[in-house]
C-alpha cells in the first residue's frame, strides 16, 4: 500500500506543508472554511482546522481511488464476504434498510419481535412470574454487546421511562451485586446479550442473576429471560424459551450491532419510537456514504484525516472530545469501533503491513476534558488530531457557554498564540462535528459517520475491519491461568513475573 504512487505524492507533499502554519493556510484562503465543510444528514462537519489545502483533498482522494474504496463499498452493501477471516459478510447497513433484501428481510422480522417485546413490557401486559409489570430491565453483556445500548440509552435517556435499564458487563462482582441490590427479581427483566453466547463474564454473570432471580421468584423464571445470540441453541440451553430468543445474524460484528436485537434494551428503555428514530438517522448517513463522491464523502474524508496524520504525520493517537455529558460514553464506544476494528498489523494478504494502523483512542466529556488534558494538547510534544463533538445550544445560557467553550479550543488549538509561539504553538488539528440536538435521529447519523469512517480506514491500509483475533489470545491465556487462581497450581512455563503476581495474590 504504501509503495504506490499516490501514497509517494502525498509523503512529497507532506515534505512541503511540514513547516506550514494553519493560521497561514487560513490567510492565504479566505474560502477555506466554507470549502471544507459537509453537511451529511442532520449533522455538519467542519474539517478545515487540518494541516491540509485543496491540494492534500485532491491527493487524498486519488489514495482513496487507488485503495479503490468505491469498489469496497460495493463489495460491503451487495453483501460479499468481506470480514474473510470469517467468512462473513458485514452487512450492519440491513439494519438501517440498505443492503440485500434477505437481509433486510431477516432485520425487519427482528424489529418486530423487538417491538412486541417491548410493547408487551411497557404496557404492562408481559408480566413477571408473581404478576407483577417489569420496572427495571437488566442487560447483561460486554464488548460490542454492551457498549453500542449502553452509550445510546444514556443518550437518550431524556427519552427514557419505565422500565430502567442497567448495564452489566464486568466479571467485578460489583457491577453486577450493586445492580440486583437496586433491583426486585419479581419487577426485573433480565436480557442476556451475547453473539458467541460462551463470553466467560457474560455467561457466568448470567448465571448469577438466574439464581437470584430463582431466589426471588421460584423456579418459574422463564418471564423474566430474554437473549440476544447468533448461537440459540446455547441460549436454550441456558433455559430461555425459545420465543425469547433474539437471533443475532452472523453478518452483524459485534461493535457494529446496537440496530440489531442487541438494542433491544434500547427499546425497552427509550421506546421504539425513539429506536426507530436511531435507525432512520444511521440510514440517512448511510444513504449520504453509499451516494456521496469520494471528495464530498463525510466518512471518507474522516478516514483520509486519519491516515494523512497517521501515515503521513506520524500521529499515533486520536482524540475524540463530545461537549456533552450525555455523550460521555461515546469516546468508550468509539475505542472499540476504531481500535477493534483497525488495531491490526497483518493485512488481509496475511502479510505484516510495512505501515502505521489504527491510531490510540482516547478522550473524555469537555468541557471536563479542558481541565484535564487539554494542556497536553495546547504545550505538549505530540500531534493530537482531535474530534469536538458539539450540540447546538440550547436557550440555557450554560448551554451556550459549553458550545463556545469547544469552538474556543478549536479556534486555539489551531492559532496557538502568535506572540508567543513556543509557548502556545498551535497547529494541533481537529474536526467539528455539530449536532442540532441530541436525539434518536443525530446519534444514529454520528454513530454511522464512524462505523463507515473506519470502514474506509481498513481499505486505506488493506485490513478487515470486521474481525478481532487479537482478543483471542487473552482469553485463552486466561484459561490456562484460571486454576492457578483458585487452587494456586501455576501452570509449568508461566513467566517469573506472573508467577509471583499469581502467588501474590493468592497470599491475600
Ligand atoms: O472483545 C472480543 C469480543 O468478541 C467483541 O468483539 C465482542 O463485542 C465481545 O467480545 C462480546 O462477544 P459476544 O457478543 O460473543 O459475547
């Protein structure tokens, strides 16, 4: 990939902007601003605060072209194997009402089963087995079969009602004891998520909650269970009525799959309204993805920012900065989206790229984040590309000041300080993407405008996307270690350094 001659053109390039100041490429093109901004769906995004000029755009594109990212995009919504490790399509787009009509078809039978659940709960027809009405629903789940329900129900909680939902993905006895001390098993649903069905955490805090649900309501458990898998079988097995299961098709990843039945407690919490509108915002920014040229693409623009400083600027982390507390997940989500997805160093040739991948991705609530690690960003010693996520205020006057607070740091992180330039260099780039309001319709385009930036991310350094065979090896190392934990026999050839953490442990 990065031998070709539109991957040189832009290492040339790169050589001629590398002592170039923003605040000059503004001087120098009064249009800049206006140029480099897209409207796609309800969102708009400024991305002219970049190290770029229209000749980057330009050469940009033609990388984007030679990795034949249109070719990709045909090969992801007609439905080919394109996660081929798996075999697998991935094809999460269906979801939203694009893709292949089996597919489609295969999604909206889901919806439905989702809605009439979720009808039933609410109204209080679908009751617990001693008649009462479900007021808190437990999600049971980790990963992508957590994370996608859990960032969207805080979200859009303004649209939340009865029942509550509660999110439990940690192995921490805590975050599970501390939900079913808030709970009454008579008044809970309990949904368990899990496309493998046989996560380690997910299944044995399943278990938990089944005895404790057996504990407050006898055996007759079967109401309050629900489950989400692509592996049904095991989830009868586990004992929930098969009307109760939710399939997960296998053409959905995980990080890619809150429209599926995973989001279920979505639903349930926010109403299906309100899911309905999720999914309608993600297919609007679909339809912008699958029509828009390469040059006026929002998700493939995001993408060629990504490597331009990657590959080009050597930046190996990325920041994503919501001004929203009810966002305050979204940089949690998006660590599994980008760094699951791209965190990769073998190509899909099966060779080692001879290039920089997915880049770190951190980031936290601002304005919080201003009095927290901003200063690395404005003193520091590394290129931090960031993305401010901002929400058009509201008449509040707080909510206005929140607004301005992320546009001020925009605005100083690219200036710096003229008169005193070591001090505050400036030059840091970053993308604005505005949401009009925080609702079921922007969230769902925002989350869509990432799943299909990192889409093109893997085609621009010629990797799935859609597997994650890295995580593999720390679960079957924790396997082999389980035992020394519990009966302390460390098994033969394990590290010194293990050895004695485990011994330690152990002595406590
Ligand atoms: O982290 C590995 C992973 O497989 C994720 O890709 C996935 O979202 C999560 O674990 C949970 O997997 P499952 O839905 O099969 O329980």
């Amino acid at each position: 990939m990065n031998t070709t001659p539109e991957w040189q053109a832009l290492a040339a390039h790169q050589r001629t902007l590398r002592d170039a100041h923003m605040r000059d490429l503004f001087t120098q093109d009064p249009g800049r601003a206006q140029r480099m901004a897209i409207e796609a769906g309800p969102l708009f995004i400024d991305y002219s605060k970049h190290c770029i000029t229209s000749e980057t755009l330009l050469l940009l594109t033609h990388l984007a072209q030679s990795c034949d990212v249109t070719g990709w995009r045909q090969r992801m919504l007609a439905g080919e194997a394109i996660n081929t490790s798996e075999r697998r399509a991935a094809l999460h787009v269906a979801l939203r009402g694009a893709g292949s009509a089996a597919a489609q078809g295969e999604a909206r039978a889901t919806l439905e089963v989702m809605r009439s659940i979720s009808n039933a709960v609410r109204s209080g027809v679908w009751k617990g087995a001693t008649g009462k009405p479900f007021t808190d629903v437990i999600h049971i789940g980790i990963g992508g079969s957590d994370l996608g329900p859990r960032l969207a129900v805080e979200a859009l909680t303004s649209h939340a009602g009865t029942p509550r939902a509660h999110f439990v993905a940690n192995i921490d006895p805590h975050e599970l004891d501390d939900t079913l001390r808030v709970c009454d098993p008579a008044a809970t649903l309990v949904i368990v998520i899990s496309k493998s069905f046989d996560t380690v955490e997910t299944i044995i805090n399943a278990q938990h909650a089944r005895s404790w649900l057996e504990a407050g309501v006898g055996r007759n458990i079967a109401p309050h269970l629900v489950a989400v898998t692509n592996n049904t079988e095991a989830a009868g097995t586990f004992g929930i009525p098969d009307t109760q299961i939710l399939r997960m098709p296998e053409w959905v990843g995980g990080r890619f799959s809150l429209w599926s039945g995973v989001g279920l407690s979505i639903m349930l919490a926010c109403g299906s309204e309100t899911f309905d509108a999720l999914l309608a915002g993600a297919g609007e920014m679909d339809a912008h993805f699958l029509a828009a040229p390469l040059e006026r693409n929002a998700p493939v623009i995001l993408a060629l920012l990504s490597a331009w400083y990657v590959n080009f600027w050597g930046a190996q982390v990325h920041a994503v900065l919501p001004y929203s507390k009810r966002l305050n997940l979204l940089p949690d989500y998006l660590q599994q989206l980008e760094m699951e997805s791209n965190g990769k160093r073998i190509d899909r040739a099966g060779k080692l790229v001879a290039y920089a991948t997915a880049p770190v991705i951190f980031g936290n609530v601002g304005a919080n984040s201003q009095h927290s690690f901003h200063q690395l960003f404005h003193q520091g010693t590394h290129l931090v590309p960031s993305d401010f996520v901002v929400m058009a205020p509201t008449p509040d006057p707080r909510s206005r000041m929140l607004a301005i607070n992320a546009l001020a740091q925009t605005a100083a992180l690219m200036n710096g300080d003229a008169s005193d330039p070591a001090a505050y260099p400036g030059n840091q780039p970053s993308t604005t993407i505005v949401l009009p309001s925080l609702s079921g319709r922007t969230l769902g385009a925002l989350l869509s405008l990432y799943e299909h930036k990192v889409f093109v991310e893997g085609v621009l350094w010629n990797i799935n996307s859609f597997d994650q065979p890295g995580v593999e090896l720390g679960k079957r190392m924790a396997t082999t270690l389980l035992p020394a934990a519990t009966l302390g026999d460390v098994p033969h050839g394990t590290d010194s350094s293990t050895r004695s953490l485990i011994e330690r442990i152990n002595r406590n």
